[in-house]
C-alpha cells in the first residue's frame, strides 16, 4: 500500500479528466463525489451505509468539530476516522467558509479571525497556523488551506483585497502543515468571477506548490451561468498533474457541468440535506415524495436504481413515512440520494474511460427533460 498520496489521470475526454487520488487509506476514483459529514456523521447513514453507496471519501468540517466536541479530543479518542469509524479517506475543510456563515460577532485581521460559536456563544480563533494543528489533530487526509472567502456582492477592489490576504494565508498554511507523508495539502484559489484575480490567485498558488487545487468562491449564490463563466477558464489555470476540486457543489446538473469542464471532486450537502426533506434526486430529475401523486404509487422512486429505499420500498411507502414524519423517511431518502450521486459519478468515469462523454451528458439531460413518470 502506498505511503503517499499521488494523482494519476487514466483518460480524458475533451477537458473532462477520469483518474484515481491513492492514499494510504484506499484510492479515490476521480470525478470524485464527497458526501458531506458535518459533525462527525452524514445524517441518517451509518458510515458502512456511506461506503456501499460506492463513496470513496468524505468530507469533515473543522468549524464543527473543533466547537463540538474538539480536535483535542477527537485527538485523545484516536483521530476522526476511528471516532467516527470510517476508515476511507476524509478531506477537512479548513473552517473559513463557515466562521462566515454560522459564527456569531466575527473579527478578521491579518492574523486570522476571531469569532463566538454558534453553539454556546464561547469565543474561539482560527488562523492558518491553528486550521493546520486542528486538522492535523483530526487527523484529516486531505487538508485545505485557510481562507477568506468575501460575502458576495463585493467589489473588484473587496474581491481582490481578499484573495491576497488569502494568498498570504496560503502561504503560512503551507509553512504551518510542513512536510507530513501521506497526508496532501490542497491551496485554494480565489478571485470571484473576474479572469485576473483568478489568475493571479492561480499564479500565487502554483508559487508555493501544493498536492491539490481547489477552486473556491463559488457556489455562493452567483448562479450556475456565473459559475460555469469561471469555470471555464479557472481549471485550465492550475497544474494539469494535480486533482482539482470545487468545494460546494452542487446539483446534479452543476456536477456535469464542472466535470466537463475539467473538476475532479465536489462536495456538497444537498443529497443528504435534501433526503431529510423529501426530496429526491432521480435520472428523471427531482421527484417530492410528499406530493400526493404517491400515496397510491407501488412503483419503486427510480427503476434504475439499486439503493434499498428503490429496491425494497415503493412510493407510496416513501410518502408515507415522510409524511408520517418517521426517522426511516430520512434514512432512506439520504441513501438514495448518495446513490444516486456516486451512481452519476460512476456514470462520468465510465463515459470519459471510452471517450463518450458528451453522449452521455446528452442522454443525462434528455433523461432529465423527460421528467418524471406519468402518475398512476
Ligand atoms: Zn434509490
């Protein structure tokens, strides 16, 4: 088994690249798709659950768990994969996106931020020195540099501002994670939707040298015209030899879109978010199974799939229990959900491997125009 982690591509297809990430904790086939576990848990699965969905990694939050219950002492308890009991592969997030979105009274300096959490208003500080220790305690395969990520809408001057302070942040992550084999260290690039801050971001980036390269920023509420704008520039601006991954994304359709355009890994909370609401996202597009077009409807959610909320379940229970408000509504949906996610990307590998991925992005969309199933 290899003590390093290292990126081999195996094919490609116009700008969409198939590959495998290998790590000491097992591969991850590349276009990768990273189910959120927010607090140690993706919600309603049971890690064993996670993996037979076909998952070959999954993402932690270091905001989360450095509150509750801390990476001191998931640290004492053996690291995170033990705590949580899975063995694969876990990427961490460095915890800047969410001080910004959750964290109460925040103050951003040079140094890093300070802000109260969430849970019970304590007061905490994460810099790139301190996202590195944290994550390193966690003991996170896959550690992301700490960033600033500005809330959109914000000038070119805001935008630009930020990203070199994130630059500098980049460096002293890089400085702080040091040399530690068998673990990667991705750098995140900035710069909004504007192609010179991009570059620039880009440039700083490829300066200091990093195993991976994310593309952040995005997926903040710019749309998916917006983002694809970006995207169809931003990945070519990074080493060729190395993964590249869009945090936070997306929707199904925004998963095609970015692996055509030459993204490696996503992440993102809506198929497991969207299971605990009853919504389901099927070949024929997104299915509510609260609607009462169900109630009456023995057949399976989606007839393709092999998840056992499609195998052993029809519609009309699935509506059922959501509607009864049952834990197993939650349960099956989200399995389904991650299904349908790893079977997507699954999809995308097989196409790229034999060169028939536009094909197979057609079909994907004409699937989805189709719609739905007629009712009964
Ligand atoms: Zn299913």
């Amino acid at each position: 088994m290899t003590k390093h982690i290292s990126f081999e591509l195996s094919a490609r297809d116009g700008k969409a690249r198939a590959g495998v990430i290998k790590t000491p904790r097992g591969d991850i086939r590349t276009p990768a798709f990273m189910p959120v576990g927010t607090a140690g848990t993706v919600k309603a699965m049971l890690p064993e659950s996670v993996a037979a969905t076909g998952a070959d990694i999954l993402l932690g939050n270091t905001y989360h768990l450095m509150l509750r219950p801390s990476a001191e002492r998931i640290d004492r308890l053996g690291g995170l994969h033990k705590f949580m009991n899975w063995d694969k592969p876990i990427l961490t997030d460095s915890g800047g996106f969410q001080v910004m979105s959750l964290a109460g009274l925040r103050k951003l300096s040079e140094k890093g931020v300070t802000f109260k959490s969430h849970i019970d208003g304590s007061k905490h500080e994460i810099t790139p020195e301190r996202s590195m220790e944290i994550q390193r305690l966690l003991g996170s395969d896959i550690v992301m540099c700490f960033d600033e990520c500005p809330a959109l809408p914000a000038s070119d001057a805001e935008v630009a501002k930020s990203m070199q302070m994130s630059m500098r942040w980049a460096r002293r992550s890089r400085d702080a994670f040091g040399d530690r084999p068998g673990h990667a260290l991705f750098g995140i690039m900035q710069g909004g939707v504007t192609q010179e801050l991009r570059a620039e971001s880009a440039e700083a980036l490829r300066e200091i040298g990093f195993d991976g390269y994310a593309v952040g920023g995005l997926a903040v509420g710019e749309g998916q015209e917006a983002m694809f704008g970006v995207l169809d520039y931003a990945p070519d601006m990074l080493p060729e030899d190395k993964p590249r991954y869009l945090m936070g994304v997306g929707k199904p359709d925004d998963i095609v879109g970015a692996v055509a355009r030459g993204i490696d890994m996503m992440d993102c909370v809506l198929p497991s978010r969207s299971g605990r609401t009853g919504q389901a996202f099927t070949r024929a597009g997104v299915v509510n199974i609260k609607n009462a077009r169900h109630a009456d409807d023995p057949r399976p959610l989606d007839a393709h799939c092999g998840c056992p909320a499609c195998r052993n379940y029809s519609r009309a229970y699935l509506h059922h229990v959501f509607r009864s408000q049952e834990m197993i509504s939650g349960m099956l949906l989200t399995w389904h959900n991650l299904q349908y996610y790893q079977d997507l990307m699954a999809g995308m590998r097989g196409a790229i491997a034999a060169g028939e991925f536009d094909a197979w992005a057609k079909d994907f969309h004409d699937q989805r125009a189709a719609g739905d199933i007629e009712p009964l």
